[in-house]
C-alpha cells in the first residue's frame, strides 16, 4: 500500500532493478523492451491476485478434487500507444481475454488528453477491466479513459501502471475512490511540462523508437 488510498507498489528487487534499467538514458530500444516485458509480468500477477474463482470438481490421475477457474471475464484495456506495452503480459495469464482499445495522446502545449479511438469488446459493464498505461502523470488521460469506461457501465476497474506522479494519484483517487491502483513507483513530482521526474521519459517513444 501507499499514502494513498486503494494504490499498491510492487516492492521487489527484480523490479528496482528493472526500474533503474528502464530509467536509464544510456538503456537501448532491446533493453528497454525486455525491462517492461519483465516489469510488465510482476505487474500483471499482482494485479490479477483479487480475481473472484469459481470452485468445480477435477479428476486427478488418483482421485476427485476440487478445482478452481477465474470466475469473471477480464477486458485489458491499453490506453494507446504506450498501454500495449503491458498487454501481452495479461494475456500470459488470462490467455482468453478480451482487449479494447482507447487511442488518446496528450496535447504538448495544454497536457490535455486528446481522444482519437475507441474500440471496446462487449462484457465491459460486468467483467473485470483492466486499464493499462505506464505513465500516470497529469492523470487527465487516466481521468478520461475511466470516465469513458465508466460511461459504458463498467463497475470494477483496475489501473496499472508503471510509474505515477503525486499529481496524477491525487487526481485519480480523489475523483474514481472505487478505481484501484497498481504500479512500480510513485515519483517525485510534475515537472514544468507536465513531465514525471525523475521518471524515464516518453515511454511510448523509447517503446516504439520514435525517439
Ligand atoms: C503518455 C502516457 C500517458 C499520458 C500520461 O502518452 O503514455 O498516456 O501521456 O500523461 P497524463 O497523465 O498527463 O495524461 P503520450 O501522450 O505520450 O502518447 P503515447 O502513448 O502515444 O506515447
């Protein structure tokens, strides 16, 4: 938990680690991909540990036993672009879920979210959605895509992300108190350019090499 409500931070040494590579300037497109792959993984079991299950009856080779399956439809949603990053790692886990889509990129000059796509599965009003996105900054777009979700009758939502701003956080849990959170690292402060510092920088550019 955290200083603020209903938001996790994952503490592990293999994502400090990860962090610091992700972090790093000098870390190339390859080590930046394998850094969120990794990251991305931890992130996705943690975030999946409060799924409902369903109890039925297995045959083992020896005898009858009780089983368990995920009782509820999962809907990975990426904000676009830099959410597709952490989608593959749910779909690792949960190889049936569905995946909508949110295209929004953030206006340079207000920081303000501009929406350009949106392509939802059906289930969202009573399945488990996941929202995904690595950088949490001003949480407009957060604050956007969850009203959207929202609009659309979804009642359990889970944010993931890789690393947020204070501003962001307040924001978010201030606004949607039934939104839960998770992510790797709260950070210190927005700076001037509405850029989270220390941060990584743009990480839909180093990503998808749009540097
Ligand atoms: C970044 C990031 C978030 C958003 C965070 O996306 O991936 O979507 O900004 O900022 P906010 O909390 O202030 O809204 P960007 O606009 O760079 O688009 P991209 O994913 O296409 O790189």
């Amino acid at each position: 938990m955290s200083t603020f409500k209903n938001v996790s931070v994952l503490e592990h040494p293999v994502v400090a680690r990860d962090l610091s590579i992700l972090r790093d300037q000098s870390t190339d497109i390859v080590g930046f991909r394998k850094a969120m792959a990794r990251i991305a993984n931890i992130l996705a079991y943690s975030a999946l540990k409060e799924l409902p299950l369903r109890e039925h009856s297995i045959n083992t080779p020896i005898t009858e036993t009780k089983g368990y399956a995920i009782d509820t439809e999962v809907i990975v949603v990426p904000i676009l672009r830099a959410g597709l990053s952490l989608v593959d790692a749910i779909i690792e886990f949960i190889p049936d879920a569905k995946v909508g889509h949110l295209g929004m990129y953030r206006d340079e000059t207000t920081h303000e979210p501009v929406d350009y796509y949106s392509n939802l599965p059906d289930g969202v009003a009573e399945g488990q959605v996941l929202l995904v996105d690595p950088m949490l900054a001003t949480g407009g777009s957060a604050d956007d895509a969850i009203g959207f979700l929202k609009k659309q009758g979804a009642q359990n939502i889970r944010f993931i992300s890789l690393i947020c701003a204070p501003e962001g956080l307040k924001r978010i849990t201030e606004k949607y108190p039934d939104v839960s959170i998770i992510t790797a690292a709260i950070d210190e402060k927005l700076n001037d350019q509405a850029f989270i510092v220390p941060g990584l920088g743009d990480a839909g550019d180093r990503y998808f090499g749009t540097l």
